[in-house]
C-alpha cells in the first residue's frame, strides 16, 4: 500500500514537470500577440533600413544611400493585404530635396503610359522594385514582379513627399501607385517620421510580399553619433492585423575610424 502511495505520488510529480516544460515550450515558440488577441497572428512583416556608407561623421553630416525594405511573411493559404507603412527613422538623419525638380502630380496629364512616369522623369530621386501575389478566387496564386520608380512630390505644409511608382505585369497588368509623405518629428530615438500608402490591387486579390526603395545618394544625409541609426516599420494590413518591428543599424565614426 505504502509502495502504490509513493509510485502515484511520483507520477503526479513527473507528469506536473512534464506539464510545465509544455507550457513554457509554448509561451517560448508563439509569437508576441497584441492585446484581445487569442490566435497566432497570419502575418508578419520585416522591416530594415540599411544605408551605405556605413561610416559617418560624428558631427556634421555626410550624404548616404538609404533604402526602406519590407517584406510580409504570411502562412499558406492566406493573402494578406498590406493597407499602410508607417515609418519611423533616427533623428540623426537629414532629408532635403532643396533645389530639385519635382512631380507635384503624378497622373492625370503625367501618366501612367509605361513603367515610368514619362513626364516626371526628371524629378526621379530613387528606384526599385515590388513583388505582388494575386489570388483570385479558385485560382492558383501567382507572383508578379514590377520595377518602382521614387520621384520627388515637392515639399509643402512640412511633408516631403515621394511618389512610388509602378507598373506591373500579366496577369494583373496596371500601375500602382504609392504616395510616401515624410515629416520631421520627435519621438525619442526618432526624427522623422514617414506614412505609405498603398492601393486596392485586382479587387484585394493581388497583395504586395516585398518592397524595396532606394533613394539615391544624396537625398538623406546621416551622422554616426551613437553607433547606429535606428528605424522601426509599422505594417497595417486590411484585415486589422499590425506588425512592428524596430530595425537599427551599426555605423561607425569616421573620427573613430582615423
């Protein structure tokens, strides 16, 4: 009696042990869900913000290369629908389009005839490219990727704005269109801060999966101050779903470098 009494006493500890390793696997392996969520998100986005050169001045400014990367991680079987980008970048950065020309309107008598905006062609200040997923209804899914023109919208009432342009091929042939309107800010770490929109693409059926901007050099300035330059990307989707992520990246000091 006394051995039974030990032998289920031992059981009830060895499977109380084995109940919270499966816990803690658990609360390890899911992702961060928001509050009021009960279910492993269906979508994810990663955003980055690289930039070259990698050294700066630690004082002053230096011109630099930047590109905003997103790319949206979605399980089999859904089609996620990106609605908006909003983007936050280190208050170490500087932006001007001082000086250069711009594309205050960027259809009607400006286009879209072709994969560029054939009169706003001398306001381009960056290029790129966007991968688009359609999946009509009782269709296979099918990729489709276009090249993305970045133009200069003008500045006005403190936003800079860009447009990001493209023009996509079969079977969903059409332009796209994204406005990105840039304005100083203060938020800590940050300085500026940056809203994507982006449009209905075949009816919801197309979703964008990655989009690359890359302004070229000269647009953006940075300083290398505290050895990185961060960035963070809040992705919105059409199905009430939010991803954020912060994404900083290492520079190094030129005075440190010498």
């Amino acid at each position: 009696m006394a051995t039974d009494r030990l032998r289920r006493r031992r059981a009830r500890r060895y499977f109380s042990v084995l109940l919270v390793i499966g816990v803690t696997t658990a609360a390890a392996s899911a992702p961060a869900a928001a509050p009021g969520d009960d279910m492993i998100p269906d979508v994810s986005a990663i955003f980055t913000a690289p930039f070259s050169p990698e050294e700066l001045p630690a004082r002053g400014s230096a011109p630099i290369r930047l590109s905003l990367l997103e790319k949206v991680v979605f399980q089999t079987g859904v089609n996620p629908v990106l609605r908006e980008l909003e983007i936050d970048l280190d208050r170490h950065l500087g932006l001007s389009v001082a000086g250069l020309p711009s594309c205050p309107k960027a259809f009607g008598d400006y286009g879209p005839r072709s994969d560029t905006l054939v009169k706003c062609e001398e306001a381009k200040v960056g290029s790129g490219r966007v991968d688009v997923m359609v999946a009509f209804p009782e269709q296979q899914p099918v990729g489709v990727t276009g090249r993305v023109s970045v133009y200069n919208g003008g500045v006005r009432d403190g936003h800079t704005r860009f447009w990001i342009y493209s023009f996509i091929p079969a079977p969903v042939t059409g332009a796209i269109l994204m406005p990105l309107d840039v304005r100083r800010d203060s938020e800590g770490f940050y300085g500026w801060n940056g809203l994507l929109k982006l449009p209905e693409i075949a009816n919801d059926s197309g979703a964008v999966t990655n989009l690359e901007i890359a302004f070229r050099k000269g647009i953006f300035s940075a300083r290398c101050q505290t050895g990185r330059l961060r960035a963070r990307g809040v992705s919105r989707f059409a199905n009430g779903s939010v991803w954020t992520n912060s994404a900083p990246q290492t520079c190094r000091r030129q005075d440190a470098a010498s």
